[in-house]
C-alpha cells in the first residue's frame, strides 16, 4: 500500500504542476499583441479570474499530494 500512497502522491503533484502550466499557456495565448486581441486591461481580468480556479485547483492537489507523502498517519478526523 505504500507504493499506492507515493504514486498518488506523485500524480497529485503532477497534477499541480500541469494546473500552472495550463494557466500560464493560456496567459500566453491571451496576452494582447499589436495586431489585435484584448487590450492590458481586460487581459489583468481574465488573468486575475482564472488564477483562482487554476490556483485553487493546483494547490488542493498540492496539499493532497503532501499529506499522501507523509503517510496514512497524518491524516486525522
């Protein structure tokens, strides 16, 4: 079972890392650039927006990830 806990653990780390990345990528491809798109502005709010969703949802895997790291003992309720 222990190898069990340290794969999820990985994949829920993993799943962290791709959470920022899909957000960062997305700033990228929504950034404003002189032949068109978004002007700065609106751009900071679309940014702002998803950051919570994309940031909540990397630091809740994350979290999970670091209590499966720590075992079966830590996690209490």
């Amino acid at each position: 079972m222990e190898n069990f806990e340290k794969l999820g653990a990985l994949g829920a780390k993993a799943v962290a890392g791709g959470a920022v990345a899909a957000w960062l990528g997305f700033a990228f491809l929504t950034r404003p650039v002189s032949s068109g798109g978004v002007d700065t502005v609106t751009h900071m709010a679309i940014m702002a927006s998803t950051f919570m969703v994309f940031g909540m949802l990397a630091l809740s895997h994350f979290w999970f990830g670091m209590q499966l790291t720590k075992g079966r003992d830590s996690i209490t309720g």
